[in-house]
C-alpha cells in the first residue's frame, strides 16, 4: 500500500516524542520526514528532569543532553520541614536542557537517515487513498504513508483526528530561568505548601536554576508571583528575578485510542504527561520508541499493529497515570494531610526515590496512599 509515496512516516514536531519516533524509524531503514515549525536550538518552558533509565531505549549515550546528575531530592512544606531522598547511584535524575536535548535527538535522527526540516509548519492533515497529505503553512504539500502527531500540549491535530481525549486536560504552569551560583548542584527540591492544587519546583543545571509553578486542579494558575516572593528568596535569590513563562500543559487524563489507521499520537500530543508531578519527558521517549517499532510492522502489513500501540502505552504507562490521577486529585485537595501522612512517612522517600527513576509506579503505592489520605485526615 502506498509504497510510492515519497515518505514512509512524516513527524509532525521535533521535540523529544518526534524526535524519539524520527530516530527509531530511521534506524529501522524507514524513509522519515521529521518537520518542526519553529527554528532549531529554541529553548522550552520546561524543568528538565528525566530519570537516566530513559538511557534504556536508545543505543547513542545521551549523557551530552545531559546538564546536571541529580543525587538527591528535597521535598518542603512552606519552605519547612524538609524530606530528603537520596537516589540510587545506579539510577540518578538527569535534568537536561531542552534546547540541547530536543536537537540532540533531532541530530541522531538525521544521522540515522531521517529527513528533518526546520521552520516547517504543518496546518493540515488528511487522509488520502494510499496514506495521508500534509500541508504546510505557505502552501508546499507532502504525502506520506503515515504519520505521527508529536505536536506537544498546543496539539491541533490530535483530538479532531480522534487520537487522545476529544477535550484534553490542562495543568497552568509558570516557569523561569534563573543565572545564579547554585548551592547545592545535586539536589532537585519540591515545594508543596505555597502553591495552592499544585506545587513549586527548583531544580540546579549548570550556571543557575530551572524554577517554576504548576497547578493541576481546575483551570486557574496559581498566585505564582505571591509564590515566587516566597520560594525565590530562599534560594538566595531576588524575587523578580527571571522572565516569566506561562503555559498549559496537557495532562493523562483517562484511557484514548491514541492510533487510527496509519496515524498515533505521541507525547504530551497524546496526554500522557503526569497529573501528579507533571513528568513528561519519560513517557514522550517511550510513546516515541514505542510508535516507532508499531509503526514499522504497520508498515509491513500487521493490520493490529497501531492498536496494539495504544494497548502498550496503556500498561506501560497510562496503567500507573490513572493511579497518579487519582492521588493528585486527593493530595492537592488536602495537601497539608497528604505530606504529613505521604511525604512524611519513614519509608516515602525510598518510594518516591523508586518513583522518580521509573523503577516503580504509581500503582504499587496508590492504594496505600489513598486510604491512608482517606481514613486518617481527622
Ligand atoms: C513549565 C514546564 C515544566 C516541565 N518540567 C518537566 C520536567 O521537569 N520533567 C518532565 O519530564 N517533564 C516536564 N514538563 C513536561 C515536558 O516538557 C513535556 O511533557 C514534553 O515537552 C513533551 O514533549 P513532546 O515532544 O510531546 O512535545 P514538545 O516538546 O512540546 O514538542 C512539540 C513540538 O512540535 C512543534 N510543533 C507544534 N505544532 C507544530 C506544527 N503545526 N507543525 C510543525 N511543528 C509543530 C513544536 O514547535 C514543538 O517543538 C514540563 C512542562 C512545562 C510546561
């Protein structure tokens, strides 16, 4: 079907779900065409924490996308009451910068054979009797087999083509970018008792800080100024200090198809990022890796290649955001109760520690924490 078409895949977005898609077809001897509307090297709002066991589903190192080694995280309540995990030294945290590890990925792509084309916007994408037409925004249109939609948080394409919730869900976040000497360059904090439905994070790379605000109840946004003259004085820094950036960020919410014939949906384009603790990263990779290898048996002719996609997305992954759903809906209800008898328990930073490097999810703890939340708040 289709096979003279000029692409087997066309990407829509190069940032790390697009990027991970374009790298495994392309090592798979796929014809790719990776586009992505704004220029190479922009940076994103974004935090940049990712568990290193994301190192799993590539063959390149990706330690030159890598800022800063995280060995140990903080949480606080009000600034106070400090929890402190320490990570395993076989599995830190990695914050990255996104500029770097969006081209990095890009780059690999490309060297694995894929096509990437910069300032390439994609405004339209219809099916067609052997596969699909993209148009890009000035009139240029390109034809493909199929393709993947990796057009992050602002998707335009993903809910009217059927792929992930029909009306997506959204966390309000603030971020910014501090230069300053940090103090402790192997410690990720999170701040819980300033953000109301939400919480605040600081996280060291290289030459200053990566700090923001994300709120994952409702769709207001936090105080995040009122917040900010709290938690960026402690850090021993001014409270003005940084741009602020706002954004939405798409969030899991519930079980979708992310696949229909010849098209998936990957990243946060496929709402898979965290209700909890807004991690994204992880499952952009995964979604990525995993499209790829359904995509290339599709392909081949495995007519249940692409349902079988969105089946492996939902117990590798979608299983363990119901659970993390569940959890924020309760914690950031009655936050102060939830670090008490979550954060706070002798035994939760060796957990949290197991969640945050994607050894355990949030299924193996959810129903302890909600009965404990539940049962005990008085
Ligand atoms: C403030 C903030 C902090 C965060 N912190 C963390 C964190 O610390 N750890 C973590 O794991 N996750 C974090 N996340 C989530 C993480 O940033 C996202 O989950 C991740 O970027 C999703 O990757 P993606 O490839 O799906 O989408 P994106 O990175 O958004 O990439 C989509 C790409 O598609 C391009 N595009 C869009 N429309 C078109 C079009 N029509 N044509 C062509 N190209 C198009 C865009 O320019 C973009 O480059 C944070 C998010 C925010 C907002």
């Amino acid at each position: 079907m289709g096979a003279s078409l000029p692409y087997d895949v066309a990407i829509v977005g190069a940032g790390p779900a697009g990027g991970a898609a374009a790298f495994h077809l392309a090592r798979l001897g796929r014809r790719v065409l990776l586009l992505e509307r704004e220029p190479a090297g922009r940076s994103k709002p974004c935090g940049g924490g990712m568990a290193a066991s994301v190192q799993r589903w590539f063959p390149f190192d990706l330690t030159p996308a890598v800022d800063q080694v995280i060995r140990q995280v903080r949480f606080t309540w009000c600034l106070e009451d400090p929890v402190t995990a320490e990570l395993p030294g076989d599995s830190p945290f990695w914050i990255v910068r996104r500029s770097v590890l969006d081209a990095f990925l890009a780059q690999q792509a490309e060297a694995a054979g894929a096509e990437r084309r910069f300032g390439a916007s994609v405004g339209a994408i219809e099916r067609r009797d052997q596969g699909w037409q993209l148009a890009l925004e000035g009139g240029e249109r390109l034809e493909a087999r199929a393709v993947v939609v990796a057009d992050g948080s602002g998707s335009r394409f993903a809910a009217p083509l059927g792929l992930g919730p029909a009306r997506p869900r959204f966390a309000a976040t603030v971020s910014l970018e501090v230069e300053a000497a940090v103090a402790e360059p192997d410690t990720a904090r999170f701040e819980f008792g300033l953000v109301h439905h939400g919480f605040c994070w600081s996280f060291p790379r290289r030459g200053g800080y990566s700090i923001g605000v994300g709120t994952f109840i409702g769709r207001q946004e936090a105080d995040s100024e009122a917040v900010l003259a709290s938690l960026l004085p402690a850090l021993g820094l001014p409270a003005d200090a940084g741009e602020r950036r706002h954004g939405a960020l798409r969030v899991w919410d519930g079980h979708h198809p992310l696949h229909a014939e010849g098209i998936v949906a990957v990243g946060d384009a496929a709402s898979l990022c965290d209700p909890f603790l807004a991690e994204g990263l992880r499952p952009s990779l995964l979604s990525g890796t995993e499209a790829a290898s359904a995509l290339d048996r599709w392909l081949d002719g495995e007519r249940d290649a692409l349902a079988h996609y969105t089946a492996r997305m939902r117990t590798e992954w979608g299983d363990s955001m119901a659970w993390g759903k569940r959890i924020a809906q309760v914690f950031y209800r009655v936050p102060r109760v939830g670090y008490q008898l979550g954060v706070k328990r002798p035994t939760a930073p060796q957990r949290i520690a197991q969640i945050l490097s994607g050894e355990m999810g949030y299924g193996d703890i959810a129903q302890r924490v909600i009965k404990r939340l539940l049962f005990q708040r008085g």
